[in-house]
C-alpha cells in the first residue's frame, strides 16, 4: 500500500501540513494572513537551505533609506573601498603588513600615515610594494626621521621622496587584471615602543564598459 509522506489536515480553517510522523512541516494561517515554518523545518530555494535569519536579515543593520544610496549606482560600477594595517612598534624585529586586492582591481590612492615617530634604538625603516616589487610604491622611509614625521602622509600626490617604481614621476601602475597583495614591511633594530604607522589603500573594482567605433 503507497505511504503518504505529507498529509494535510484543516484545523480551525487553517491548513496544516504533516510529515509521515505527524509532525507538523508548515501552516498556511488564513486568518493571520501567514505561511508558518517551525523549528525543525526547512525552507529550500534552489537548492539552498533559507534560514530564518537569512529571511528576517537579523545582522542587517542599515535602513532603507541607507541601502537605497547603491540605487543610483551603475550595475558597471563599484563603491570606493578603502584597507589599511597598522604598524605598532614592539621592539626590534621586522613586521608585515598585507593588503589584499581582488582581480580587476584599480587603486585611487594608497599612503603610509606616520601617526607616532618610531624610537628604535638603532633604526627603523619602512617599504611598501607587491609580490613583482617589494617597494614599488614607497622606497625605504625611515620611520624614526623627518622621512616620516607623525601627522605627515606620504602618498600617491605627496610622496615625501619616497616615490617607487610605480608611481614615480609619470609612472601610474595602479590597475592590475590579477589579485595581487599590496605588502608594507617594516624592519626594526634596537629597543623601542611608540611608533605607529598605518598602511592604507583606497581602490575600486568595477566592471568597464566597452568604447565604440564610430
């Protein structure tokens, strides 16, 4: 004899659906105008289980007005996004900073922020670069001299000097077709506690648009 998987019962004008055990699956609730799903239910769209925290978007915290700001841009374009890594001085050593691009990724403007003079015993210095070029950005910047003084910001328009390979003079390599990691390293000898230097890149991925012929 066949088994019915899911059963169907009418309980106070409300449809309800069962599975084999009876255990209810979900309710069409006509008077409270709502389909209910309970615990230990699921709800698959296109192959994807939908929880309920997905549905109610419980860890969404903009409001409309908010999300209605991405309305007017294009579907070619893309928001300006900014990273950055901080650099705390802990005594000699040399310390890391990556920064990872995605694919297709153009950068608007990328700094070394001196927000503290390193006091490093002996030296301390900074270069900031990629995986083809370890200082194509900014040349070796001593952390603890005038190179970088706190409040002062060597950048794309102000390099301080310090100009790499890819921004020198007219020299722009800003745009890249692969992921690639933006990489500061910072190299300390001799004791010393204050220094902080944040690392920051600001960059777009959009999608270009393709010129035509006249």
């Amino acid at each position: 004899m066949p088994v019915t998987n899911v059963k169907t019962k009418w309980i106070d004008g409300n449809l309800v659906f069962y599975d084999a055990s009876m255990a209810i699956i979900a309710t069409w609730d006509g008077t409270n105008r709502k389909f209910s799903i309970p615990s230990g239910s699921e709800l698959e769209v296109d192959g994807t289980t939908v929880d309920k925290d997905t549905l109610a978007m419980t860890s969404l915290t903009a409001t409309a007005a908010e999300l209605n700001k991405s309305d007017g841009i294009a579907a070619a374009a893309y928001q300006t996004v900014m990273s950055e890594v901080l650099f705390t001085e802990a005594g000699a050593g040399t310390y890391t900073g990556t920064i990872a691009l995605p694919a297709g990724s153009r950068i608007i403007d990328i700094g070394v922020d001196g927000q503290a003079v390193w006091t490093a015993g002996t030296s301390a210095k900074l270069i900031v670069g990629d995986g083809d070029d370890n200082n194509g950005f900014f040349t070796e910047t001593n952390l603890k001299a005038t190179d970088l003084a706190a409040g002062e910001i060597n950048n794309i328009e102000h390099p301080g000097g310090k100009a790499g390979a890819y921004i020198a003079s007219e020299q722009r390599v800003l745009y890249s077709t692969a992921a690639r990691n933006i990489i500061g390293v910072a190299t300390s000898v001799g004791a010393g506690t204050a220094g902080r230097t944040r690392l920051y890149v600001v960059y777009a991925n959009p999608t270009a648009g393709a010129a035509t012929k006249a």
